[in-house]
C-alpha cells in the first residue's frame, strides 16, 4: 500500500512538472466583442493621427517597419521603402524628422539600397540622450532567400550626420550572427531585445550593459517552441522559429517579451525573465488575440504595461489598437488606434501589399504615447493618444 502511494504521488509530481506554465499576463474576459464593429473599442480621448509620408506617381509606393525615437528636442521616424514590392533589392532605409509629431520633413536616406543581390531594412533606433544609434538590418542573400542576415550601426550627435556603419558587437567580441529586432528597452538597468539568428531566423532574447546597445550583447537562455512543419516548405520553415518579432514590457522586477506566432494560433507568444534577461521561460500561448504581424509594448510613465497590435482572430491587421493593463498580468483596458473604417484606399500595386496597419512600433513622447505603422504598406503614419487619456481610468 505504502509503495502504491509512492508510485501515485511521483506519478501527480511528474505530471504537475509536464503541465504548461501559465502564460505571464492575460485578458480581461469579453474586452474584445468579435461581432462588434472595430471589436467594440473607441478611441482615448484627443486621440490624432499624422501622415508622415504618403506615395505619389514619382515616389516610392511601398513602406513598412516604421519605427520612432526622440531625439534632443525632435521625434525621428526611420522606415524602409521600395519602388513596388516588399522585401525587394531594391530596398533602402529612409528617416523623417518632426519637432511636434504632427508636421515631418521629407524623408532622406540613412542607408541606401545594396548591390548584388545584398538587401537593407529598417532596424530601429536606440539612444542615450547625447549620440542616436540608428541600426540598419543587412541581408547579404536578400530577405527572400531565408538564409538571414546581421545588423549594423550609424551614430549621429545631431540626427543628420552620420558615422560609418559598423557591425552590432557580442559580449564574446565577436559580430552578432542575427538582425535585430526593432525596439530595444531599458529594463533594470540593462537594454534588452531580441535577435533573429542566423542561418534563418531564430529568434531570441539577448541583453547588453552598453548604454549605446553597440556591443556587449548576450544570448538569454530560452527554449524555442518546435514548430509543425512538412511538406515541401519544410526545410524553409525549419529556419524560422515559432515566436518571431518580439517586444517587451515591464512588470515588477521581471521583463516579459512577447512574439507574433508563426503556427498561426492568431494569438500572442509571451516569455518572461526575472533575473535581468539571463534565463527566460520558455515561450507559452497568452489569450491576447494577435493578427500575426509585429506589436509593441512598453510602459507608461506610471508603470502601467501596454500591447500595441490588432488584436484580430484572423489575417487582417485591423482594428489597430492599445491595450493597458495596471499590473502586467491583465489586461483589462483597450482603447481604438485605428478603426477597420478608416484606412485610404490602397492606392497601388505591390508584392505583399493589402489593406491594413501594419508592423507597429511606438514611443513614449513629450506626454503622449506616439505609434509608428504603414497603413496598407503604402502611407507611413503616426497615432498619438495624450497619457492624460490612457492613465486616467
């Protein structure tokens, strides 16, 4: 009898330990109504939207990856741009400059196009108030051939000249064999972010203690999730994980890093870190609705955690919407960015092109939350929603 106890309790202890851990944060039930208009939200109050570069018959008619930081007085926009299509040689890195968020410069180069078959794509930025890191992903094959790519750096102290580039550095003095994704954060002290390794794309946490985020940079230890592949995009697939195009928040003394999910469960990845980046959860499905495309999370000034995305069950990328959550465990608050109703006319032609907001990146500026995307890979546009509006509930 005593050795029948044995056997049931190692038998509930090892099916305790095979249980999946429960994902760090989740949703509010009924936030978002699926049979409503735009999922039920409305917009904060004083919510606006600006147009930062919108195409022409003598422009180039593709835009994605818009990402925003302020810089000494100014909000900088950095984005990638091609004649036609997505992901194409011809691809370069383009950057605006406003002083309120509202009126923008014409864009100007911050990398041009490469040669032979080389691709540039936008990177994002970092900064530590006195020199603005620009990174600028390089794909020596192109996107389009899945081998992967690295990231480099320009550094300005006035935002319009620009350094050389130089290669994104590992803490073991080597070049980092991955493109870095797009928002690095300030998380207890040390920058954080993710990296989509090479050869593929891999993605995964790194950290770094270089206020630049130039070098230093160190793999987090994370188990990647398997993916369910065959047939004959197999081998393909094999070199993109799962949990793709991460973010982060903050909660407490512990960093929570969410992913778009390429298994399409139309739903948030998330992983979490509490010992400053170094060891991380292994990735679990939250019940956070995600239309897989990249999001953007952070935290108000207050410390109140949010999710930028369109929280959609499906492929299209609308509404566009913000999501607060006081803790960082529920989300229990969402406010409309950007309605289904509202996008232009997509307006021309192009491979990946469709309707919708895509890839947003946002920031914390001048007492407003600002949200960076390229409405239907076309016009590149900021939403800004006053804190007043998002912290007062």
């Amino acid at each position: 009898m005593r050795r029948l106890s044995l056997l049931v309790g190692l038998a509930a202890v090892c099916l305790i330990a095979a249980a999946p851990a429960d994902p760090p944060y989740r949703v509010a039930p009924g936030l978002f109504q699926a049979a409503a208009p735009d999922l039920g939200l409305r917009p904060a109050a004083g919510t606006q939207t600006f147009t930062v570069f919108a195409p022409g018959e003598a422009t180039d008619r593709f835009s994605n990856g818009v990402v925003l930081m302020p810089f000494k007085g100014r909000l900088y926009a950095q984005w990638q741009s091609s004649a036609r299509d997505e992901d194409a040689p011809d691809t370069w890195v383009a950057y605006s400059v406003s002083d309120d968020g509202e009126t923008w410069r014409a864009p100007v180069a911050l990398a041009h196009a490469g040669e032979g078959g080389l691709m540039r794509s936008s990177g994002g930025w970092w900064t530590d108030g006195e020199t603005l890191v620009a990174y600028v992903n390089v794909w020596p094959d192109g996107f389009l051939s899945g081998a992967g790519g690295y990231a480099e750096y320009r550094l300005s102290r006035d935002g319009e000249t620009w350094s050389e580039p130089q290669r994104v550095m590992g803490a073991d003095g080597r070049p980092v064999e991955g493109v870095i994704e797009q928002d690095p954060h300030l998380i207890d002290g040390r920058l954080m972010t993710g990296f989509h390794m090479r050869p593929g794309m891999i993605a995964g946490p790194f950290y770094t203690d270089d206020p630049l985020g130039l070098s230093g940079w160190t793999a987090g230890r994370m188990q990647n999730l398997p993916r369910d592949v065959s047939g004959a995009a197999a081998e393909h697939e094999k070199r993109l994980s799962r949990e793709i195009e991460p973010s982060l928040f903050q909660r407490g003394d512990c960093a929570v890093m969410v992913f778009r999910d390429e298994e399409l469960s139309f739903r948030q990845l998330a992983s979490e870190s509490c010992d400053r980046g170094v060891t991380w959860t292994t990735p679990v499905l939250t019940d956070m609705p995600d239309s897989r495309a990249k999001q953007s999370a952070g935290n108000l000034p207050d410390g109140t955690a949010y999710l930028v995305n369109a929280p959609n069950t499906d492929r299209p990328r609308m509404p566009l919407a913000v999501t607060l959550s006081r803790d960082g465990r529920v989300f229990d608050r969402s406010f409309l960015l950007r309605g289904a109703g509202e996008p232009q006319p997509l307006r021309y032609d192009g491979q990946y092109k469709r309707p919708g907001y895509h890839y947003p990146k946002s920031v914390v500026w001048n007492g407003a939350l600002y949200v960076g995307y390229a409405t239907n890979k076309e016009d590149v546009q900021v939403t800004r929603v006053p804190l007043s509006s998002l912290v007062s509930y």
